[in-house]
C-alpha cells in the first residue's frame, strides 16, 4: 500500500489525504489562508502539483478559496499581484493528466450540445427526483447508465461517432449536486 506524506502527516490512502485537506478548506470556504498550520499543510499538498512550479510563479502571499457548483474553487495570490487558479484534486493525486483523463474529457465535450439541449428542454424542473430539495440555477446532468459505462458499452459495441451513440443510448435527468456525487458510476435511473 503506497503512504501519502505531506509535511509531518502520513496518509494511509489517498483519499484519506483528500478528506483531510477537503476539511481544511471547508474552513476557510470564502475566505484565503494565509498563514499559520494550514497555510503550511495546504502548499505541502500544492506542491505535490505536477505545474507546481509554474502554478506558484513568483510565490505565494495566500490561497482564496471559493465555492463554483458545490465544488472547491482554489486562486493562488501571487506575490507579483497575479492570480491563478489550481486544482487541489490534481495536487492530492500528485500527477497530471492521463490519457484516459484526455479522451473521457474529449468525448464529454462531444455530447455538449446534447446537454445543452438537455438543459433547456427541461426548464420546468424544480426538485431533485432523489432527495426532493430545490434545483440551483445549474443543476448537475445525470446519466443514465453511467458516462463511464456508456464509453466503455460505445468501446465494445464497434461503433465510431460517440456523440450518436450517446444520443441512442443515454438516458439524462437533473439532480442536485450531492445526490449526483452520491450516485457516482451508479447505472440507476430515478
């Protein structure tokens, strides 16, 4: 089993390292670190970046964190006065783009119309189908079966236009953002 050490810490999983600095920005959630232990601990958890260097440029004064659709948004403050923004997810898996990362983006920017589409067919909904609260103005577009399994049923099917098989295939509902993180590669439909 590979340990994560970050500063002092040692992380049996990764995804015990991501809980870890997952909670430590939920600290500061629309606010910046700028000193102090978790000022330390979140450049520790940066650096392991793979554009780390290029991403931290002249230093850093401080990281600004908000929140963009239920997710964790991070901007370094720059001592140069710039600002940048970083993936804390990239930097807790400590590597960079995959070529399975590529091409499962690259297929998802092939059905964007078809979400898009999607969006605005279905104005009329208000609540999540799975725990019933308000739709946001930007509700997360499910599907149904998973993406990851409509790629791998479009790899073994011989088919060649993934945005047609997509449209054959997928079955799209809205859900708020935790119940579709719940769902995960789930292949239920609500």
């Amino acid at each position: 089993m590979n340990t994560h050490v970050v500063g002092s810490l040692t992380f049996k999983t990764q995804a015990d390292l991501k809980y870890y600095t997952k909670e430590i920005l939920s600290r500061h959630l629309n606010k910046t670190i700028d000193h102090g232990y978790d000022f330390e601990f979140i450049t520790q958890v940066f650096s392991r970046h793979p554009e780390w260097a290029e991403k931290k440029g002249t230093g850093v004064i401080a990281y600004k964190i908000t929140s963009n659709m239920g997710s964790y948004h991070v901007d370094i403050l720059r001592t140069d006065g710039t600002e940048i923004d970083i993936s804390w997810n990239t930097a807790v898996r400590g590597r960079g783009r995959t070529v399975h990362g590529d091409r499962m983006k690259e297929l998802r920017e092939s059905v964007d119309e078809q979400i898009k589409e999607f969006r605005r067919s279905q104005g009329h909904i208000t609540h999540c189908p799975r725990c019933k609260i308000p739709l946001t103005s930007a509700p997360h577009v499910d599907h149904t079966p998973s993406f990851r399994t409509l790629v791998t049923l479009f790899d073994t099917s011989g088919a060649d236009n993934f945005a047609l098989y997509h449209k054959q295939n997928a079955s799209l509902q809205f859900l708020c953002g935790p119940c579709n993180f719940k769902k995960g590669t789930s292949d239920e439909l609500l």
